[in-house]
C-alpha cells in the first residue's frame, strides 16, 4: 500500500465520512485486514457478511450477527475474520470517498496488503442478464481508458487499469463449469444511470438516437467494452495510485441491446446479485483453505 506521506504527520482524531474517532480501540477492530469487498448497498453488504461468516469461516449463524462498524448512514462496515465487507454507495465520487476513508483507517491500524474487489451489477452490452463480468481496465464515457480526476481545476488522466494477477486468481478458484458465463472484459463508467448511459426511460430526453446508440455499443464490442456501471474508474484508478491489488466483479442485469428497463423481478435480481456475490465467495474460500 502507498499512502500520502503527509499522514504521518497529521495526526488524525477522528475520520469524519465514517464518523469515527481514530482512538485504540477503534483502531483494534481494523486490525489484521485482508480483503475489503465493496458493494453499493449497505444491505448486500451485510448480506455477504453473512455469507461470509457462514461459508467462509463455517460460523454458526445461530450466535453471529454482522455488527456495521462506523457510524454514519452514508456507508456501512462489516468484519468477518480478516475480510471487510463495506458499501460505497453510487458513482464515482461515492466509492472516492469510501476509498480514502476506508484505506486511511487500515492504513492507521497497520495494515499494508490489502486487495480491494468490488462486487456489483451492471448492464450488459450484448451479454445476457445474469452473466458475470469480471473487469480488466475500466473506461470512461468517451473511451479513454483511464480516469480524469480534477485537482481544483487541475486535471490529471490517471490510468485504470485492474490487477491481472488478481483477475487470475479469482477464475481459477471458480468451478470447472461455472452455472452462468463468468467473461474477462473491459467496462465504462458512466456518470449517471440514465444519460450517461443512453437510456430513453430518464425524466429527461436523450438527445442521440437510436442509430447513434446502436453504432456506439457496436463501436464499443471492439474493446471488449461488455458493460456500463458507475464506479469501476475511479476504482482503478485510486488502487494504481495506492498500489492496491483490484478488480471489480458485476454481473449484468440487462441487456442494452434488447432494451433499456430492468425487467428481471426482485427475486431474479436477488439471484443475480447473489451470483456476483458467490464468485467473491469462491476466491475468499480457497484463500481460507490455504491459509
Ligand atoms: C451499478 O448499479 C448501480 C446503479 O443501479 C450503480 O452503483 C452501478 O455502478
Ligand atoms: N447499473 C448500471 O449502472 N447500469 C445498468 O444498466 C444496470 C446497473
């Protein structure tokens, strides 16, 4: 992990998106840190910490409940053995937030290799609902492969692309013949759901058309671009910088080819995010068995 020097001199009290005080105590309970997976919401993340609990350190769900960690309601933070599961909410500046926050808590309780997965969903672009993408390099709207950041009004393009050693890891801990197709790809993040992605079901009207569209998401198949999300740049982007080994996994829950509403029911959706969950589950499970 590389962190700004400036911390150590700094001497922080308190981090104010998690609303916690940087005491010892705090400070035992980030202790020992390997993994940090990451997804929108804060109740999939205390799902997978239940799933974590019960199928990676085989607890007995009757006496262990998740406890979230910090207290604000912008995100939540879950410990299972040497695994965080924590949300960060929607879009680039969400997760940038949690980034800086979560990192510079592991960092003060010592922790200096860490990876960071993100698990989410996403919509496919000629891939069918319910396929896993697990991302390689992430691209902005306009198909620069790396990330545009703004130092006030300073930008830098900061490169995005995700730990391939990592990518590798996580296929070979799935099974043989996995139930739903698990694809290496690239991915765009877009800046909204709806616009930013071409929908025509916004409050607002879409100015391309529908023959624009069809050219772009053709346009895009020859970068191996298979999905739209909202997070995955400023994900690589920060993890580069601090040499954090990461990768997002999404499964895809539309495919924008053949419509732009998600149509898939609570109950399928649940499933589909469960299988992007069950891809991290497998990874965690082998690191557990050799550890
Ligand atoms: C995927 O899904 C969310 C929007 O529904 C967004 O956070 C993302 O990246
Ligand atoms: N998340 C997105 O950002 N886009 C979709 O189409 C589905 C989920």
């Amino acid at each position: 992990m590389r962190i700004n020097p400036f911390l150590h001199k700094r001497q922080e009290t308190s981090l104010y998106l998690f609303n916690l005080e940087l005491n010892p105590t705090t400070l035992d309970k980030f202790k020992n840190i390997k993994y940090v997976i990451m997804q929108g919401s804060s109740k999939r993340a205390h799902a997978l910490a239940r799933q974590l609990a019960h199928l990676v350190l085989n607890l007995d769900m009757r006496f262990y409940e998740p406890v979230n960690l910090v207290n604000t309601s912008n995100f939540a933070v879950y410990r299972v053995g040497n695994i965080l599961s924590v949300s960060h909410g929607m879009g680039n500046i969400s997760i940038d937030a949690l980034l800086h926050t979560i990192t510079k808590l592991l960092y003060y309780a010592g922790n200096t290799a860490v990876e960071y997965i993100r698990v989410g969903t996403s919509g496919g672009i000629g891939v069918e609902a319910g396929s896993i993408i697990i991302t390689q390099n992430a691209y902005m709207p306009n198909l620069a492969p790396y990330y545009t950041s703004y130092e006030l009004d300073q930008a830098r393009d900061l490169p995005t692309y995700f730990d391939s050693a990592l990518i590798a890891r996580i296929l070979a801990a799935q099974p043989e013949n996995p139930i739903w197709p698990i694809i290496i790809g690239n991915t765009i993040a877009a800046d909204d759901f709806y616009l930013g992605q071409c929908r025509y079901d916004g409050a607002m009207f879409a100015r391309q058309n529908l023959n624009f569209r069809t050219n772009f998401f053709n346009k895009i198949r020859d970068l191996n671009i298979l999905n739209f999300e909202m997070e995955s740049s400023s994900l690589a982007a920060f993890c580069i910088q601090a040499q954090i080994p990461a990768t997002m996994i999404a499964v895809t829950v539309v495919n924008r080819l053949n419509g732009d509403q998600i149509t898939a029911t609570p109950a399928q959706l649940t499933e589909y995010s469960d299988r992007a969950q069950q891809v991290v589950i497998n990874y965690l499970q082998i690191l557990q068995a050799n550890n």
